[in-house]
C-alpha cells in the first residue's frame, strides 16, 4: 500500500526561501570581527553557504522522495495519477524540482571555491551575499511547480487506500442504476445517494467480511456511451479501475428506466466496454425490480437483455434481479460474485505454479510405526467391537440437551435444573442425602476426613507435654533477671540520649576557646597539705617566689630583659608593638579589653562568612543574561 497522506506539506517558493535563510541564520555563527586571520574569516562565511545548500538539498530531496514515481508504481495508480494530474505536467514539476537542486548545489560550490581567494571581510560577505541571492532567486523561479506540486499531494492524501492486489468488487454502469444503494447495503460505507446523475464523482471504497475473508468493495463513477476520448476525468476514473483491478465487475442495469436512461442504451454501453470484463467474473445485476418486473419486459427488450449473455472471451454472465429499496437478491449477488472470484484467483494461482511452491513448504513425515511400541486400543472400545455395530450406535447416540428436559417436564418456570444429576461420587445413592452444612459452595461431608478422631488424640497429647514442659520451666527468675538487664540498658540508653543532646548543642560553638580548668587558690592546697600532716608553708613560699605580671606588658618587658645580649634590634621590635598597641589607651586593662572585644567580632564574622557594611560591592546595572546576544525584531528592553 502506497502512504499518500504521509507526505509532508510543501510551502510556496517565498515561503520556503525564508525557513531556509532563518535557518541558516539561526544555525550558524554570527560573530566576526576584521582583526581575525583571513582563513577564519573564509570559514565563517563558506559555512553559512554550505549550510544553506545543504539545507536547500534536504528540502529537495524529501519532495523527490515521497511523491510517488510514475513507473514505479502500480499502473492501476499511474494511470489514475494520468487521469488526475497529467502525467506529464507531474513529471516536468519534478524534473524542475530536481534541476533546481542541481543548480543549487553548484551555485555554493563556484562560490565557496571563489571565497577561498578573497583577502578581506568585505570581499569574504559579498561573495556569501552574492551565493545565498543567486540561490533564493532560483527557488523562487519554483512558485508554479510548488503549487502545483502542493495541490497534487492534497489530492493524494484524499484518494481512497486501495489495495490492487487483495480481493476486489467493482460496482460499475449508467448513472443512478442503485451502485451506491447496493454498496451502502453490503458495507458499512456510508456513499451519498441522491435522485440525480453523477453523484458520485469519484472512487469510493467499502469493506466487508465474506468466508472469514476480508473484500473491498470500489463503488465508481457513471459511465455515458459515448467514445473514449469524449469521456471526463469522472468517467475516466471507473475505466481506470475497470481496465487495471483484478476484481469481479458487477454490471448494473436498471430494468425500470427511472435512472432516465432506456434499456437499450445500458445494453449500449455494456458492449461498448466490454473489453474490459475479459478474464474477469462478470455479473449483471438487474436492479430496482420493486419498480417494474422482469416479466413485464417486452420481447425486444429481453432480446437486448440476452444479447448481454455473449462475451468475447468465453466466459459465461450471471443475472441476478435485486431490488436495494427491499433489499432483495443483495446477498445472492454478493455470494456469487464472491464465489467467482475466489475461484478464478485460486486456478490462477494453480497455473502460476504457486500451490507447488506452497507445497514445498510443507514437510509430511512418513515415519513407520516402531515394533517396540505396538498400538494400544482402550479396552472399550475393544468391548464396542466385540459388542457389533449396536454399542457403536448406543454410544453414538446423542445426549438429551437441558432445554429438552426443560420441555419434557413442564417448560420454563415449572422446571428446576436437577444440580446433582452429574455429580461424580464414591455411591451414586449419596447424591440426594440430605447435606448437614455447606461451605464455599461445596458438600462439607465430602471433605471429612476418616482419621480425624486419631490425629484429634495426637494433637491433645502433644499440647499436654507442651504444658508439663512450660511448668517445669523457671518462668519467674528468667522474667526477674530480663527485668533488672532491661533497667540497666535503659539507664545506658538514657545516658547516650543525653550526650547526643548535649553534643547536637555544642555543635554552635564551633571555633569557641576552651576554657581552662579552674585553679586552686594557694591557701586550699596550703589547707590540703597540713591536712595530710605535710608542710604547707614552703608550697605558699615557692609561689611567691616565682610569682609574675601577669599582664602583656610585664611579658614583653621580661622577654625584653631575657634576650638583651641578641641587640638592641629585637628590644626596639618589642617596644614598637607594645606601644601600638597601647596607641591612644589610658591604661593596660583597657588594652586588653579591647583587643578581647575585636577578638570576639573577628570570630563571629568567621562563622557567618558574610560581607559586612565596609565590604565594597558594585551593582550589577547590565545583567549579561538580558543584554548578550543577538537582538529580536521586536522590543529592545528584554531578548
């Protein structure tokens, strides 16, 4: 099956000159500057020419290939595309389509070739300006063959979806003979049916299930008697259908002449296209008998309808009176043209050699029963041989039905189906006891187990060593012991919640100085020795004899006195920091306040790592996201 309506739209020549060039832009870099080397510059603008030819050729290339080609197609579909389109009308469009991809394609080639020579920006850009215009102006000389081309593929999508190969009816005749009648009746087609000629213009196409085979049914056109070459586009559709489907034709004639054509003139037209039923079923479907009958034809007119029986190749013309309004003869007809042509296709089929090749595919094996493994015969039906032909009967005999019984006993309503009647027990006898209990929808007393009363014992023994056993046991110390192990896990567990709490609070003081342990004074360690009948008195003189400033600037001086013979250098150095950082301060303590309290600020700014009120910073008045780029048509203030 040919996909027409697959194929992609095609846009009109200027059109498509403005998706390739807004392509190209779009795709390519933008950015050149004339300080870049020469060969940068070359490739900035080659690529642009290349890109659009490329993209030219791909546009090309897809019409090229998803219109159908003329001699590649079935010829049932070419000669309707003929008849459509003009063959070669649909062929020069293409053939332009492909010039026109060829010119393109040189086009960037002489071009790209001329702009490996140019030395400047400026020669480098007129060449790419000069390439994409030469190609633009090009496609545009297309306009006449991309509309026509556009117009044809609409059509195609429209075409019914005819398969030449599957099985096939074709309903043909004068206009308003009942061809569409018959189709809406035979398929679920739904084919408009007025009382006027010709309103069917086109092929229209139904489906239908006949054997457990599918048919399509082709409702075409009316067909006038006049000559082939006077015959419309309409007419010229059912001749193109006639000429190439292998189908089965049923010919409509309307005995009644309400169609407002005389019998004699159908009868005119089955001869004149009768070359084209050869090798082909053939009925003639005598249609709205409800209006007149066959017998109230006069003489001359069933000599017309009998010369209808002569065809050219041999073959024999089946009659069949129909009436669509009553639905009469509908089924025969459709039956028999069916029949026909299943028949034809399967001798053909025989003549082509293709049942032998099905054949072949088949393997049959001719395996030999083994000695080993003689036959085995059921023992009843040896009984039904041994028995004669009068067991083969009885078994043979059919089993009553349900709703026979039904019948025999009273009819529906007095009748109650017998449930148990096939039941399959140990005694037949037990199938209309009475049944103490059911469960699940099944006969508990089936179920009841024979040794239910022994296996009862054995439970209750075993549960009674169980008890005797537990009783043995020492439950109260075993309960007493898991008691005091629980207290004292718990008393852990708590004591691990508390340090994780404690831990998850300090987590904050990250950084914070740990503080020293708290010094005993003098006098509770002097107190401490005499209590222990030791001399407390020396441990007060040792610490007064090696008692210290403790402020920084005994410190500095003292490190000041210790390293004087190093020169007179490192006692300046001392000096000079211990005056900065007295500068401006009455006293030491105040010193030392203020060097704790800047301490304390510094290290509150480390944990935040955040800018303060003297950290310089600079708004950012151009955010790059809005102003880098490219710039639309459009408004300026934002991409």
């Amino acid at each position: 099956m040919y996909k027409f309506k697959e194929i992609q739209t095609i846009p009109p020549a200027k059109q498509l000159v403005d998706i390739v060039l807004s392509k190209t832009q779009r795709k390519t870099p933008t950015v050149v500057h004339p300080g870049f080397k020469i060969t940068r510059i070359r490739s900035f603008y080659m690529r642009k020419v290349k890109f659009c030819q490329t993209t030219y050729n791909e546009k090309f290339s897809k019409i090229l290939e998803e219109f159908p080609k003329i001699d590649d197609i079935h010829p049932f579909y070419a000669d309707l595309c003929n008849v459509l389109y003009d063959r070669d009308h649909y062929k020069l469009a293409l053939g332009q389509v492909n010039a026109a991809k060829k010119i393109v394609d040189g086009i960037a080639k002489d071009y790209v070739k001329m702009m490996k020579y140019a030395d400047s920006l400026y020669k480098c850009k007129m060449l790419k300006r000069a390439a994409l215009g030469r190609m633009s102006t090009c496609v545009k000389k297309l306009q006449g063959s991309l509309s026509y081309l556009e117009e044809v593929r609409q059509h195609l999508g429209r075409l019914p979806s005819i398969n030449p190969a599957t099985r096939t009816l074709i309903l043909t005749g004068y206009p308003n003979v009942g061809k569409s009648s018959f189709m809406n009746i035979v398929t679920n087609a739904n084919v408009d049916v007025q009382p006027y000629a010709f309103t069917t213009k086109s092929l229209f196409i139904g489906h239908l299930d006949h054997n457990y085979v599918k048919w399509q049914v082709i409702d075409t056109p009316g067909i006038l008697d006049h000559p082939l070459e006077d015959r419309n586009t309409i007419e010229m559709t059912a001749i193109t259908a006639l000429a190439h489907l292998p189908a089965a034709v049923l010919f409509f004639v309307d005995i009644s002449e309400m169609c407002g054509y005389n019998l004699k003139t159908q009868v005119s037209l089955f001869h004149a296209i009768k070359p084209l039923f050869r090798n082909r079923p053939l009925l003639v479907i005598l249609n709205k008998t409800d209006l007149r009958k066959l017998t109230e034809l006069s003489a001359e007119e069933r000599a017309l309808l009998d010369s209808m029986k002569e065809v050219d190749a041999g073959g024999e013309v089946h009659f069949f009176e129909t009436s669509c309004a009553k639905k009469e003869g509908v089924d025969a007809a459709l039956a028999k043209g069916c029949e026909l042509l299943l028949d034809r296709r399967v001798e053909q089929k025989v003549k082509a050699g293709k049942a032998d090749s099905l054949r072949s595919r088949l393997h049959i094996t001719s395996v030999s029963t083994p000695s080993s493994r003689p036959p085995f015969i059921p023992a009843s039906i040896q009984r039904q041989r041994g028995d004669g032909d009068a067991a083969m009967a009885e078994e043979d005999k059919q089993e009553q039905l349900e709703r026979e019984r039904m019948e025999e006993l009273g009819g529906a309503g007095v009748y109650s189906v017998d449930l148990w009647r096939k039941s399959i027990l140990e005694d037949p006898s037990w199938k209309y006891d009475m049944v103490p209990e059911i469960m699940d929808g099944q006969n508990v007393a089936d179920f009841v187990d024979p040794d239910i009363d022994r296996k009862l014992e054995e439970l209750e023994r075993e549960e009674a060593l169980l008890m005797a056993e537990s009783n043995l046991a020492d439950d109260d110390e075993v309960i007493g012991g898991f008691q005091e192990t629980q207290g004292v896990l718990n008393e852990l567990h708590s004591r691990m919640r508390q340090k994780r709490i404690e831990r998850k609070l300090n987590k904050s003081k990250n950084g914070a100085p740990t503080l020293r342990k708290k010094t005993k004074k003098a006098s509770e360690v002097e107190q401490e020795l005499n209590d222990k009948g030791l001399d407390g008195a020396k441990v007060r003189g040792r610490s007064a004899s090696r008692k210290r400033s403790s402020s920084i600037l005994g410190k500095r001086k003292r490190e000041a006195s210790a390293a004087g013979d190093e020169g007179s250098v490192a006692a300046s150095a001392a000096r000079a920091r211990s005056a900065s950082r007295m500068k401006g301060l009455a006293s030491e303590e105040s010193a030392q306040a203020v060097e704790k309290k800047r301490r304390k600020t510094m290290r509150q700014f480390g944990k935040q790592g955040k800018k303060g009120e003297a950290d310089k910073w600079v708004p950012d008045l151009k955010p790059k996201h809005l102003y880098s780029g490219k710039r639309g048509i459009g408004k300026t203030d934002r991409r």
